[in-house]
C-alpha cells in the first residue's frame, strides 16, 4: 500500500455555479495533491472559456479545451467536478469510464435518473468518490459527539436551520408570484434555488443522524428577493421528513439578505432525544470582536458585477475558531486515505444520490402545496 504517492488533480471547470475556486487552496495545500490542469467542454460560453484560461495561468497549469483529451492525460488520477448541476452527471460517468477519482461539488446529477446511472458507473468501473460538501463539517462533526456520549438516549428528531446571508432584498413586486416551479429547473443565470443550494448541508446532516427517510413533506413559496419571485424559484425553503425508523426531521434552507448575521447565516442543528436534548453551532466557538466603525461604515451592498454574492461573502464581525469549519480538508484527507486503503470515503455518490432524492421529493411536495410524497421515489421507465 503506497502512503507517499502524489495525486494528480484534473479540475473540470471554474463555473460560478460551483465552488472550484474554494477548492484550489485546499488542493495547493495538501502535501499528497497536486493541481495537474484545467479542462472544460468546447461548447462553453466563452467568459467562462476566459476565466479557465485564467485560472490555468494563475496556477501554472495547462488549459485543455476538451474534457476527453483531458481525461487522457496519465498524470491526472482524481478529478473535480464543479460545473453547472446539470453538467456534473455526465462529466462524472465520463470521468469515471477513464477510470479517474471523482471529487464532486455537492450535486453528482440533475435529475434522480442521471444520480442513479453516476452510482452505477462508478460501482462498474471500480473507482472511488466523495461529495465532500455534507460529511465532514464542524457541525457534522459536533453532532457526532454528541450523539456518541449516549446522553441524548434515542434520537427522536432533528431539527436544522442553514442560511446564507448573501444578497440585497428588496420589495417585491405588487403581483404575487406564480406558483413554484417544480424540481427539474436548477440553473439559473443570475440566482439559485435556496432549499437545494443551502438546504442539501441540512439533508447530510439529516442522514447521518436518522439514516434512510420514508417520506418528505416541502414548503417554498415565500420569497425574500424580487429576482426569485419573478423566476418561480425559492429563496427560503423548509422540510419535514419522517426516517424509515420513525424519528421526525425538520429543516429551512435560505438566502436571508446581506448583514443580517455576525457570521454569514445561521448554521445550527437541535437533536432531541428521549433522555435529553443538544443544540449544535457548527459556527461555534467563535470570537466575537464589535468595533461600532465597522457597522457604521460597513459597505453592505454587494457588487454589481455579483449581486446575488455567488463569488463573495457578506460582511462578518464574528470569527469561527475551527481550522476547518466546512470540513474540506477533513473530505479531502478522507479520499487520500480512502485511495491509499483501497476503500470508499465516508460520503460516496451513493450517499450523494440519496441526498439528491430526499431534495427533489421535497420539491415534488412544495410544488403540489405541501402534500407529502413517499421515499423512494419511483424511476422512469
């Protein structure tokens, strides 16, 4: 079993639909990891054409316009996917078929149909993956803890609350919105949908404590943002899901607006037990500084180039003290073991498909007014 094997990094597309850019520095950092080239389809539009070329010379790296002549190359043994959600499915059985890693930016398919032939590919062509985005956070992380002490007793339910405060919101118009499209409709040029977007960290969570869900019950038709409303598409989304072994689960995923939390949104988890109860900061411990300067001279508007801040973060006055509080190095360590091991890291496609599923059944629901639907969902024939 090598343990000093270097391995090289493919990383296909810097889209602003995905975190690519976050994942540089962790790539850059990790002594086992090294950034091979940046690759992309053909048929992109050509700023993101432009902004890949960047990337590339910024890190020194090829720009290869192709993602097959890309998937070629022998120093590549992992890539990550962070493109359009609607592209991810098909980059990933490609990637997977070359017999190259997969690290998947939180969403492996658009619809359960694309999720389910990801799994399979990967189980076929014997390769590992990871979605790194829902295991391995401080939240995660502290939710274990106290659930291994034993003092909770049975978990009975879990409550979630992710939110992100990004974006300016304004009056929306006197017309009220349509009703909420349906799942299916991710990719938006200048929004995204917030009970997806946000909500899939509450969903993990979920599944690590409760396991399989039986059914899912949504709500997303409130809007904070008029570009939201006008599109059909939620800012702020809630859930209720029953286990399979019973326990109830609650969560809202949300855009809240710019400045309205010390750290960026709310991140917590309540997990009520039969023998007592744990609420969970995944933003704490944190160092709270307050100078007034800072709020009264704060910039609060986001860039016209980056309105709904997909590139930027909102002011914070509140610093976490984790190392790793999304837990990215945490899931990158993860798959370097899991490569020298021969295993599959903690939180694999399969996971991430299951993941996918609970989501789109909770906007089945919202969409039909709040009207359960049943787990699993059936497929199309």
């Amino acid at each position: 079993m090598a343990t000093d094997r270097i391995y090289g990094v493919l990383l296909l597309s810097f889209s602003r639909h995905g975190h690519q850019r976050s994942f540089v520095p962790l790539f850059q950092k990790h002594p086992r990891i090294r950034i091979a080239a940046v690759a992309d389809e053909t048929d992109i539009y050509p700023e993101l054409a432009a902004l890949n070329r960047q990337w590339a010379a910024q890190l020194g790296v090829p720009y290869i316009p192709g993602v097959e002549q890309a998937l070629t190359l022998a120093e590549v043994d992992l890539v990550s996917i962070a493109h359009e959600q609607e592209r991810n499915a098909g980059l990933a059985q490609r990637a997977a078929e070359a017999g190259k890693h997969l690290w998947i930016d939180k969403y492996i398919g658009a619809t359960l149909e694309e999720c389910d032939r990801v799994v399979e590919c990967v189980a076929s062509a014997g390769v590992k993956s990871i979605v790194p985005s829902y295991a391995y956070s401080q939240l995660l992380q502290q939710s274990r803890q106290a659930l291994a002490t034993g003092q909770l007793g049975r978990l009975l339910g879990v409550h979630v609350e992710a939110m992100f405060s990004k974006g300016w919101p304004q009056p929306l118009p006197a017309v009220p919105p349509d009703l909420l499209l349906p799942p299916g409709k991710w990719t938006f040029p200048v929004l995204k949908r917030e009970l997806l977007t946000v909500g899939a960290y509450a969903v993990g969570l979920i599944q690590e404590c409760l396991g399989p869900m039986a059914w899912a019950q949504g709500r997303a038709n409130a809007y904070f943002f008029p570009e939201h409303a006008a599109s059909r598409a939620d800012d702020f989304g809630m859930m209720t899901l029953g286990a399979a072994q019973g326990a109830i689960a609650t969560l809202c995923g949300a855009r809240i607006g710019v400045a309205t939390h010390p750290q960026g949104g709310p991140l917590k988890a309540q997990l009520i037990g039969t023998r007592g109860s744990a609420v969970v900061d995944g933003k704490g411990p944190a160092l709270d500084v307050f100078l007034r300067s800072q709020v009264t001279d704060a910039q609060y508007h986001p860039s016209p180039q980056d309105p709904m801040q997909w590139a930027s973060g909102s002011p914070v006055l509140k610093s976490a003290l984790a190392a790793d509080p999304t837990g990215l190095w945490a899931g990158l360590e993860d798959l370097v073991q899991a490569l020298d091991e021969d295993r599959q890291p903690r939180y694999t496609a399969l996971q991430g498909r299951d993941l996918m599923e609970i989501l789109i059944a909770g906007y089945r629901s919202a969409a039909k007014g709040g009207e359960p639907v049943m787990l699993p969902l059936e497929r199309k024939t």
